[in-house]
C-alpha cells in the first residue's frame, strides 16, 4: 500500500517498516486542474501538481513534516478532501532530538493505527536497507550524476531501488567536463538535467530530487531498541543535507552551499515559482558566489515545464560565457 | 463613515512609540506573534518590521520600497511585508525615519515560517544575533511533548537576552508586564466586541486603524490605557444610537490581513452598499492573550502563542470564524485571498464550504498595489451583495 509523502525528511525508514511503500508524490507532466479549485495559482506548482495526483491516484495516506507554510496548510487541504493524513512536527530549527524523538514516538503509534506494525528488528531492517541504497546513490552520483533514477528510487520498493542503482552504477561512465552546480528543491524532469549536459556541463546538485534525498551524516552509534533506533533517526535526519525550510545555527545551509560550489564553474538556481524558502536565500547566496567568482544563473520553472527551449538558451548562453 | 476619534491618539502614541525608539539602549526587531512580554520585562525595546509594513501599505508606498529590495533580487512573489521592510533597509529610510537599528532579532513562527527566513536575511545584514522561537503547528490537538519543546525555547531566549543586556530576567517584573498585557488584551477584546451592537458603533477599519497598540505595546500602561479610551468612546457611541455607517442593513465579516492601501476604498465601497464589516479574524487573532495565567506565566505563554489563529488548522479556524459569525451576527464573509500570507490564505477555499453563511472571495495583497484589480473585484462584492 502506497503511502505518500512529500518532503525529504520524512522518515521514510518508519514507513517502510510498518509494511508501506513510501512513495514521493511529485508534479506530473499532466496540466494542474483539479488541484485548482482547492488551492490558489500563488501555491508553487509541486504543490498544486502534487495535490493532483494526491487526488487522483490511490493511496493508503500521505505523510507531511513542517517544511513550508503550503506543505503545512495542504495536510489540511488532503484532510479536507477525506484523505488520511499525518503531520510529523519536524523541527524548524535544528537541535532538540529529545523533542523529535517522541515526535517519531507518536508517528510510530500513528503507522500503527493506519493498519502498519512497528517492531525494533523491522526499523533496523529498514534502515540498513535505506543506508545501502543512500550509500549506493553516493556511488552512482560520484561517477555521473543520473537524475532518472534518483527520481524513480523515492517512488519505488527499497530492495527493487538498490538493484536498479547497483545496474545503473555498472553502466555509468564518469563525466569529464567542467561542473555547474544546481540548487533549488524538485525537478522532477530527467529531461531538464539533460540540457546541462547536453551542453557540455557535468552536474553537482543541491536538489531534493537529488543529493538532499541521500545525503546523510550517519550518527556513531548502533541501536539496541526502538528508542534508541528512532533517536538514530532523529540524528540521521538533523545531519542531513541542509533544506532552507530549517533554521540552523551559524548560517549552516550558506556555508555547506558555498563549499558545494567551490569546484564548481557556475551556479544555477533552479527554483520553482512561489517558492519562498528559496527565494529568501537566493540574492544573498548570489552575491556570496560571485564574491567568490562564481557564474550564477536563476532558471524560474513551473511545472508541468512548458517550454524546455527557453531554458536550453539560457543554459547554453551561460556555457558560452564560461568559455 | 464616522470614524472613532481615537484614531488621533493612535497616531500620536505610536510616533511616541517609534521615536522612543531611537534612544532605546536594547532593541530588538521582533515578529507580531512573538511573546513580547518578555522583552518588556527586560527593558528591551521591541521593533515590528509587519506594523512598519501595514504603515507604509497605508501610506501606498509599497511597490516603491519593495522595489529596493527586487532590484537586489528579492522576487516580487516573496511576502510583501518582508519585501517592504528589507527595500527600507536598503533605501536607508521609510515614512518614519527608517526603523532603528536591531541589537538582535527574534522571529516566532507561530505565523509562519516566511518570518524565519525574512530574519535570517535581516540578521545577515545588520550582522546581530538571531533566536528563532521554533513553534509546531498545532494541527489538532496541543500535546504536552509541543508545550514543553516552546517552554524550553522560552528559557533559553530569556538567557540569550540577559547575555545581550547584560542584566538578568526579574520575575516579578515579568509578572507585572503579564498582568498589563493580559488587562490590554482584555479591554481590546471588549472594544471589537462592542461591534455586536445592532447597528454597529465600529466597522472593521476602526479595528484595523487602531490595532498598533495590541501588537507594538501589549505589556505597557500605554496600551492599556489607549484601549480604555477607546472602549470609553464606543460605549458612548452605544449610549447615544451613533452608529459606524448610515445606513446598516448587512452585517459582514473580513477574513485575513486588509488591504492596507485600499482601507478608505473598501470602506466607502461597502458603506455606499449599506453594509458595515462589523469584525474580522484579523484583529482577533490578538485577543486570545488573554488567557495568559500570571501564577505559571512561562508555560502559559508556551501555551497561548502556541495556538495562536494562524498555527492552527483549518477545521479550527472554520470553528473560529464560526463563531464570530454567530456571535456577531453576519449575513456573510469577505475573504481576503492575499498573495503575500499564504499561510492565512491556503485552506480559504475548503474554510468557505464549511462557513455558516455564505462567502465571497477576492484576490489582492496587503501592501502591494500592482497586485489590486479594482473592477473585478468590485463586480465580484457587487454581485455577493445582491445575492446577500
């Protein structure tokens, strides 16, 4: 049974063990018009596109963490339209595991009473499966970055996800060409990445359809119960890839992008429109990157994407300018 | 429309307000849905970057200084406050003077999380501190795991002011600053719920226009003694038959922030209709402060500003405007689909079908003009009143 879910700090571990398919819900290629007549044109087009398919596909529930105000105010939204619904509190801002800890608790008690079991030995399974497909992931991305299956691994079986990226890692061949660096949330369109390549660019991401869905600092510690397996959980996803959804101390997220950058040709924010979290960081990452004399490009989308030949344009201008 | 006199005090306490700001030795720039109390009780100035937003919205300046921060890449899709703010930052001044300078900020996201991130800008520019008082979003029910993850942020805030101020929290101060907030609060809801009178003495505007002291000077005498006054002049109106319109034959009710640049507009547009906006959920959304207990007062503020209208769902705030509705007596809602507050905006639409009386939708923004269509939305009140 698929439960979906809609942001990369979802403890998709928990879904998984209790006997779910934890599957990201993403825009489709279909227009948005459904989804219109419960939520205004102002919302980004991931949430419209994904109110869509939440519409109209089947699904068991839908799992959201506090990321931004439209993701908060669509549980409500899914709720209304007789969908079950969890809202897991993540943090805004990062530090207080104790608070997340028992916010996992009471997810668990919620998984349960959806028709799922939650055992210590099915979470630790769970996320030894997940460690080798973020691991695997890694792998792959170190060679070439392949944005088709980091889009279809978030909506497929775990077990199945690992054989694929294990096939795909036998395929890949390392990309050598000068790196651009893309930062945004989803893009959920294989196609989009390809213009990058197409010319001439080798891609680092800064992405949730990318590097933020496996990117983790694993705590050193091994879990001896279900306590401490959902503190393990809790710390795995306080160290993961930064989200501008969160707050962290020091300017965190600014200081892990601009490191990000440093090998990097060129940046581009790939940012969906209405996207505020992203907006608000945007020109003062811009100018930290130039500081630093980065090329830096913003690429506005909306999906379900138009017209891919305005944004080859822009792409290929800026691989002249490089040269 | 007759205007409440006290609009004339308004204006001059709150030129009080931001000239004592520059001379205040500690200010902080803080949200409006943040516990103010506690910066009162440590002598710590509190500057409202949304007030400041709602005046320059008033004074139909907000493309122009959102126009000074979208030249330096902020888009024009960001909230209009923030916009309107950060270009003032840039521009170097405002209609008063520019905001003074912060010691540190405090963003509570108990309204929403775009104010974390407009501070996390504004603290990259003046290079001071920042708290973020972290708030979940209290969908359903409050627990006690949420309660205690604020109080902790409580006691920790107080430490980082008493690191910045150098000096330490004094309880009984903050017992006494509670007390004035809580009596503030308390007059203030008494004055909008004057409005229940048939006809009304007040219309929503009279709320908007005199709603600074609530948000700027909840926790001071000021405040206090502002919302006497202004129940003074009300219960006279109520004693005399003086009513806020004409002729009042429809009763309404605002949903969401006003359109700042468009009050008098509005106001004209519904009195020549012959109906009166008698309350909104706007300025109500200040009156539940007044359930802070002075005996725990740490864990009472935990608990008031985490259920604040905003940070609730919208099975919640349907019950809510339920309420007002029968409590005030409407024949129907106005809602504000504002593109600048999504939080407040988003669930509009499923709020509407779950509302006792029938409602209308217009689309606008609360200080950004370029987004105010005024032919259509005047056909769509148009046609919401005939049918009413």
């Amino acid at each position: 049974m698929k439960v979906g879910y809609f942001c990369t700090f979802t403890p998709k571990e928990l879904i998984h063990s209790a006997g779910f398919l934890p599957f990201r819900v993403f825009a489709t290629r279909k227009p948005i018009s459904l989804a219109s007549a419960y939520i205004q044109s102002y919302a980004c087009s991931q949430a419209r596109g994904a109110l869509e398919v939440a519409m109209s596909d089947e699904f068991h529930g839908f799992v959201f963490t506090r990321s931004c105000d439209t993701l908060m105010r669509l549980t409500d939204i899914l709720e209304f339209l007789g969908k079950r619904v969890y809202n897991i509190e993540f943090p805004t801002k990062i530090g207080n595991v104790d608070y997340y800890v028992q916010e996992l608790r009471d997810f668990c008690k919620a998984l349960e009473s959806w028709g799922g079991e939650i055992s210590f030995e099915r979470v630790m399974e769970s996320l030894e499966l997940y460690r080798e497909l973020e691991e695997k992931l890694t792998k792959l991305f170190e060679i070439c970055a392949d944005y088709e299956t980091a889009i279809k691994v978030q909506q497929t079986e775990v077990r199945d996800a690992i054989k694929l990226v294990e096939k795909k890692i036998a395929e890949a061949k390392k990309e050598n060409a000068p790196k651009i660096l893309l930062t945004g949330s989803v893009c959920p369109y294989p196609e989009i990445y390809e213009i990058f390549r197409n010319a001439g660019f080798a891609i680092k991401d800064d992405l949730c359809t990318g590097r933020r869905f496996f990117e983790f600092r694993r705590p050193n510690f091994e879990p001896h119960d279900l306590n401490s397996a959902l503190r393990f959980l809790a710390e795995k996803y306080f160290a993961k890839a930064p989200c501008p959804t969160k707050h962290y101390s020091n300017d965190y997220r600014f200081e892990y992008l601009l490191k990000l950058a440093e090998d990097c040709a060129a940046v581009v924010f790939l940012l969906v429109k209405f996207c505020e979290p992203h907006f608000f960081d945007f020109p003062q990452l811009k100018e930290k990157l130039e500081e630093m004399g980065k090329k830096v490009a913003l690429i506005e989308l909306e999906f379900p994407v138009a017209s891919t030949e305005q944004i080859r344009t822009r792409v290929e201008a800026l691989r002249e300018v490089i040269e | 429309m007759r205007r409440l006199k006290i609009a004339e005090k308004m204006r001059n306490l709150m030129a009080g307000y931001y000239m004592l700001g520059h001379n205040a030795k500690v200010r902080a720039w803080v949200t409006s849905g943040a516990p103010v109390e506690i910066l009162y009780a440590m002598d710590v100035y509190p500057v409202y970057p949304e007030n400041h937003g709602a005046l320059i919205g008033a004074a139909k300046l907000g493309s122009h200084y959102s126009d000074f921060a979208e030249k330096r890449g902020f888009s024009r899709d960001l909230c209009s406050y923030a916009r309107c703010d950060i270009g003032c930052v840039f521009a170097g001044t405002s209609p008063v003077g520019g905001l003074p300078r912060p010691s540190f900020l405090f963003a509570c996201n108990n309204i929403c999380n775009t104010v974390v991130k407009w501070y996390e800008v504004l603290s990259r520019i003046f290079k001071v501190p920042l708290f973020v008082l972290d708030m979940p979003f209290i969908r359903k029910e409050l627990k006690d795991s949420h309660l205690r993850y604020v109080e902790d942020q409580l006691l920790d805030f107080i430490k980082f002011v008493e690191k910045i101020t150098g000096t330490q929290m004094d309880d009984s101060k903050l017992k006494e600053v509670g007390t004035k907030s809580v009596e503030a609060v308390k007059l203030y809801g008494e004055c909008l719920r004057m409005a229940k009178n048939k006809p009304s003495p007040m219309t929503c505007f009279d709320a908007f226009i005199n709603m600074a002291p609530i948000v700027c000077l909840r926790g001071t005498d000021y405040a206090v003694s502002f919302y006497k006054d202004m129940k003074e002049e009300l219960e006279d109106r109520v004693k005399n038959g003086i009513s806020a319109i004409e002729n009042e034959k429809f009763r309404l009710l605002w949903d969401n922030i006003p359109v700042w640049y468009r009050l008098r507009w509005f106001s004209e547009f519904f009195e020549s209709k012959n109906a009166c906006l008698v309350a909104d959920t706007y300025t109500n959304a200040w009156t539940g402060f007044s359930e802070i207990r002075s005996s725990d007062l740490i864990s009472s503020l935990a608990e008031v500003y985490t259920v604040s209208y905003l940070n609730i769902g919208i099975e919640r705030m349907a019950e809510i405007i339920n309420w007002l509705i029968e409590f005030y007596e409407v024949d129907g809602v106005v809602m504000h689909s504002n593109r600048s507050c999504k939080p407040y905006s988003f669930g509009q639409y499923e709020i509407q079908k779950k509302l006792s009386v029938p409602s209308v939708i217009i689309e606008a923004d609360m200080v950004d003009e370029r987004a105010f269509s005024e032919a259509q939305i005047a056909t769509r009140l148009e046609a919401f009143l005939e049918m009413l």
